[in-house]
C-alpha cells in the first residue's frame, strides 16, 4: 500500500510560477491526506486573491447543435441522437440583449459558444461583431469557436476579444476514448495560436468520464506546462446528457473532484479556477467546499449552452450565507 504525501514533504505555498511539474509530484498532491491539501490549497489562494471573492462570467449558446465533432459527452453532436434541435447563429440584437441581462445580474465576463469544428467564411464577421458590441456594453468578453488558424486569432485579437476557451478536456492518454474528430494536438496548436495572438487563454477540462487518477494527473500536468498558465481554467464535472455515449456510468467520488480544483489552485496560483458545468448535480456543501480549495470564478445563468445551471437567485443566497462576493 502506498503511503500518502504530508504536507511537510512540501515547501510552503510557492512565491513563485512553475511551469515543470512532474507526474510524480503532481500524483503526491493527490495522495495528501484531504485536509493536508485542502490547508495547502488555501495558503497559496490567499497569496494571489481574496478568498471570499468570486469572479462571475455568463455564457450563451450563440449557435446550438449540428456540431460535426464526435466528443462524447456532448449532446451537440451530429453523431449522437439527443433532445438538441440545431439552431442557426444567433441575431446580433439578441446576444446584446442577453450581455446585457448578464450585466445587471453581476457578470462581469460574457461568454459565446458556438457548436462548430472551425468558424467560416460570414458567420466568423458576425462573431467578430459580437465580439465588438459586447465589450461597448462594458463586459469582458470570451468566445468559444472551436479550432482557429492565425488570422483568424489575429482578426479576434483586433475585434477586442479578451478571452478564448478551448479545453483540453482530459489527458492525451484518454483522450482517444472521448473524442476521435480532431487530435490532441490540434487542440494544443489553436492555443499557440490564441497566446501568440496575445489573447488571454480560458482552458481546462472534464473529470467524471470514466478517466483514472492518472488522467487527471496528465491532464493537470498539460494545464500547468503551458507558460503562462491559463488565466481561466475551467474545472467541469461530466453531465450525462442521454443519447450521448457518456449517458451511462457511475458519478466521479465528490472528495475527488474537490481535490482536483485544489491541486488546480496549486498548481497554477495565479489563475482564476472555475468551478464550471456540473455546478446544477452539486449540492451547496459541495460548492463551498469547492471554493474553500480555490475555486474562485463561476457561470451565473439558468443554462451552460445546452445543459442546466443553477438560476442566479441560487447562487446569490449561497454567496450570502459563505460570505462570498463577487469580485
């Protein structure tokens, strides 16, 4: 039996950024009795943020389904037979409208996803339209596209795009298992390509889809080698969403998950960890333990592109009783 980690087998909460974690140390982490890693996630928090502050973003589907990718945990693929109707890009108007409504609810960061393996020709000028306007309404903004090239980076950074998503989602290991229409690789060189645009990058992944401990430590170790490190690092628990192929098969441990957003927060201090989908099949004590590990960024909105979050009205009486604020 292998003998976990102690706390003291580590230094202090880091003063400074690594970007050479090894697997080994990343997996000691993990193995650090809960309260030894809980205790050293909040001593490396509390160096970069205030700990009871949550930075608050919004997302909307600005185009729904029909997406040719095969990733297997999304019902808006065209590969799998789900409850989602593909809908065209949305009206310029109508996504002002909803900024604007994410505005008033405490948003600060407005993001758009589309269900697309690359975006072409008219459609890429009216994102690009999107882009302008929303950042007029005073709201950072983030896209989620799918795969770029450098003019395209290049035309987004100039729109005044402040972020891009585009996740790994899980370990080059696993990775095969969930998704077989475009390679790790290419996912690696669109975040080149949006880091050397000089956009802030939004990436992070998916636990819960039947992946080991040792996927989670792969993945964690892609996230923490790039340099810098992702300012927004988007921690999802799996949604199973019938008629996709990860409908079926059993919840990721709670504890897990609460370790993987702590070793997120060690592992890349200064980024903002977002405790992302999943947040609707979790329970309050779940969430703040959560944000007692380093979560510190949320979406607010009833709905995550096509699957539920918890309303607004939710998420405000919990910060209230956490003592939590945005910010």
């Amino acid at each position: 039996m292998k003998t976990a980690a102690k706390t003291d087998d580590f230094c202090d909460a880091p003063q400074t950024l690594r970007y050479d974690w090894h697997k080994h140390e990343i997996e000691a982490l993990f193995e650090l009795p809960f309260n030894d890693l809980l205790y050293r996630a909040q001593q490396v928090h509390r160096q970069r943020f205030d700990p009871n502050a949550i930075q608050i973003s919004t997302l909307l589907s600005i185009k729904t389904g029909g997406c040719p990718e095969d990733c297997g945990y999304c019902p808006q693929s065209v590969h799998h037979q789900t409850s989602v109707e593909p809908e065209s890009l949305m009206d310029l108007d109508a996504v002002v409208d909803a900024a604007r409504a994410a505005r008033r609810a405490g948003a600060t960061r407005f993001c758009m996803g589309a269900a697309w393996r690359n975006p072409r020709g008219r459609n890429f000028e009216r994102v690009l339209e999107m882009v302008e306007h929303v950042r007029k309404e005073g709201l950072e903004t983030c896209m989620t596209l799918g795969m770029l090239d450098e003019d395209q980076t290049r035309r987004l950074k100039e729109s005044g795009l402040d972020y891009y998503n585009h996740n790994l989602d899980t370990s080059p290991e696993f990775y095969g298992e969930i998704i077989t229409t475009r390679t790790y690789q290419d996912r690696l060189d669109t975040l080149r390509r949006v880091r050397d645009a000089g956009i802030n990058v939004c990436c992070g992944g998916i636990v819960g889809m039947g992946e080991s401990r040792a996927d989670r430590v792969s993945l964690m170790q892609q996230l923490a080698s790039q340099e810098p490190h992702p300012e927004s690092v988007p921690v999802n628990m799996l949604v199973r969403v019938e008629g996709t192929p990860l409908a079926q098969g059993g919840q990721i441990d709670p504890f897990e998950f609460v370790r993987t957003i702590a070793v997120s927060r060690i592992l890349m201090p200064k980024s903002h960890v977002r405790l992302s989908a999943g947040r609707e099949q979790m329970s309050d004590e779940l969430q703040a333990l959560c944000f007692h590990a380093g979560a510190n960024s949320i979406f607010y909105g009833e709905k995550l592109l096509t699957t539920p979050n918890p309303g607004a009205d939710h998420d405000r009486q919990l910060f209230d009783r956490l003592g939590l604020h945005p910010g």
